[in-house]
C-alpha cells in the first residue's frame, strides 16, 4: 500500500487547504525580513544571523510541503481547479520564499550596509513589499471558499477585491523601487562601487517579491475566468 501523504492526511482530498499552508509558510519567510533589515541598519550582525537562520529554516519548511503536494497531486482527480494552476501557483509561491532567503543570505554574506539617509525609505520599500505577498497569501486563503460555491457568487467579489487591492501595492511598490533607486543614485559616487552594485540587486530583489505576488493574483484571475 503507497505511503500517504501528510497533506492529504490532514486536509483530506482537495489541494487547496495544502496550497494555502505553503502559502502561510511563504509569508512567514517574508514577515521576517523587516526585523533582520532593522538589525542590518543596526549593525546588529549577531541578530540579524539569527533572524537570517529563520527565514532559511522556514523556506525550507516551505519546501518540503511544495515537494510533497507536487507529488501527491493525484493526476486522474476531479478538481475544481487544473492542476496546472495549482502547482504554477504553488510555484510562484515558491520563489516568493526562495527571494526572502537570498536577499537575507546576500546581505549577511557580505555585511551589507546601507547609507542611513536610504534606510526611511527602504523600511518603507520592504513594507510595501512585503503587504503585497500578505495580500496574495491572503487571496489564496479564499480559494476554499471559491471552490466550495463553484466560483459564484459574494465570494468572487471578495476576490476580486483583494486583487485590486493586490495591483494597488504592487503599483505602490513600483513607485517606491524608484525613489529609492533614485536616492542610491544621487549618492553613489561617495560609496564604494562593488557595494553599489551589490544595493542595487537587493533593490531589485525586494521589488520581485511584489512582482511575484502580482503573479499569483495573476494565476488567482485565470482561475477566475474559467
């Protein structure tokens, strides 16, 4: 008799209760950054390793639970979703958590500091971000509710909502990746230019984690439209 899956274990038949697990495990991964930023401000190396650790730990966690819902999906199952969607969301979810941890993991590696007039509006620049993966995660966690009335009714409304909302941080988020790009610009000539390059990336880096929450509003949207 084949071993059975923890997901289904717990959560019986449907993918989307396993689904919204690893999308709570994806934002916690995100909900430590601001604390390991502030530590990083801080010079706080010793805190900032220790919240680093746990971003990779619950990444990890993360995962384990995307790898074992990839491989208990059954292929033949009636689903109210494709199974495409599932795991190309659980995917995109996947690279939320998987973007946490490097940026963690670069900024540590490297004793990453950043000039103290840039920190107000990089604290702000991660918020934003991290608002938009709470908001995806909090679009998934409707998914039940859509499944359980055929994608109908009051609770296609609420989904719609969230997502707007979701459009509105990222376009937030957009905004702000550019005044701080702007900032780093106007005094970069005073700054070491390997540490430039390196500000740079995490920039971009923090922006991706609202891209990539955009992305599943995205693939929420299809599903949808089917």
């Amino acid at each position: 008799m084949p071993p059975k899956s923890y997901f289904f274990d717990l959560f019986g038949k449907s993918p989307v209760r396993p689904l919204q697990h690893h999308a709570e495990k994806v934002q916690a991964c995100v909900a430590e950054l601001p604390a390991f930023m502030e530590a990083v401000m801080a010079q706080d190396w010793e805190q900032a390793e220790a919240r680093r650790n746990r971003i990779a730990e619950l990444e990890h966690e993360a995962d384990l639970l995307k790898k074992d819902l990839r491989q208990h999906l059954p292929k033949g199952m009636m689903l109210a979703m494709s199974r495409r969607d599932i795991l190309e969301t659980l995917t995109v979810q996947d690279g939320i958590a998987n973007t946490a941890k490097d940026i963690a993991g670069l900024i540590l590696g490297r004793r990453m500091t950043f000039p103290d007039n840039l920190h107000p509006l990089l604290r702000d620049f991660l918020s934003r971000c991290s608002e938009a993966t709470r908001k995806a995660s909090q679009a998934v966690h409707e998914l039940e509710d859509l499944v359980e009335t055929g994608f109908r009714g009051h609770e296609v409304d609420v989904m719609e909502s969230i997502l707007k909302e979701l459009d509105t941080i990222e376009h937030d988020t957009d905004r702000i990746q550019i005044r701080v790009r702007a900032e780093l610009f106007a005094m970069e000539r005073a700054l070491p230019p390997v540490d430039v390059i390196f500000m740079y990336r995490i920039i971009d880096e923090i922006g991706d984690l609202a891209d990539l929450a955009q992305r599943v509003g995205s693939r929420l949207r299809l599903m949808l439209a089917h």
